[in-house]
C-alpha cells in the first residue's frame, strides 16, 4: 500500500513540476524580462549616456572603482569599543 502511495505521490510531482515548467515559459515569453539601464539608455538613442552609465563607478585613467578599495575602520565605526584578539578570538 505504501509502495503504491508512493509511486502516485512521484507520478504527482513529476507531473506538477512538468507543468510548472510549461507555466514559466509561457509567461516568460508572454512577459519577456524588461532590459537593463544601460541598454534602455541605447534604445532610447543615448548611446552615450549609455556609455556614462556603463563607467559611472570609474575614475579617469584607472581600472579601480572606488568600491573595490577596503576601506579604513576605526574604533568609532565601532562604537567607540576597541576590539583585542586573545587566543585566536575577538
């Protein structure tokens, strides 16, 4: 009987999954997935606003984002707590 259970409950989600499968393709052909910025900036005629956004993070002559560089922490960012590693901890 269990076995049987089983073997329906597998068929079941076979066939869930299956049709889930379908439901997604069908909606993402129905509403296909809007375009980034920077593309919608090149379909609007800005290829060079385009251009603006793609480097926006870049300074001039550099290939380094200011996001890229680890910044300095003091006790103040810390609330004023010094921190002191004993034994391996914090």
């Amino acid at each position: 009987m269990q076995g049987l259970l089983a073997a329906e409950k597998a068929t079941e989600c076979v066939a869930l999954k299956a049709r889930r499968k379908h439901e997604r393709e069908q909606l993402h052909h129905e509403f296909p997935p809007c375009p980034g910025f920077e593309q919608w900036l090149v379909v609007q005629g800005k290829p060079e606003a385009a251009r603006q956004w793609r480097y926006r993070e870049s300074k001039p002559g550099s290939h380094e984002a200011e996001n890229d560089r680890p910044s300095q922490k003091s006790a103040d960012d810390f609330g004023g707590i010094h921190l002191v590693e004993e034994g391996g901890h914090v």
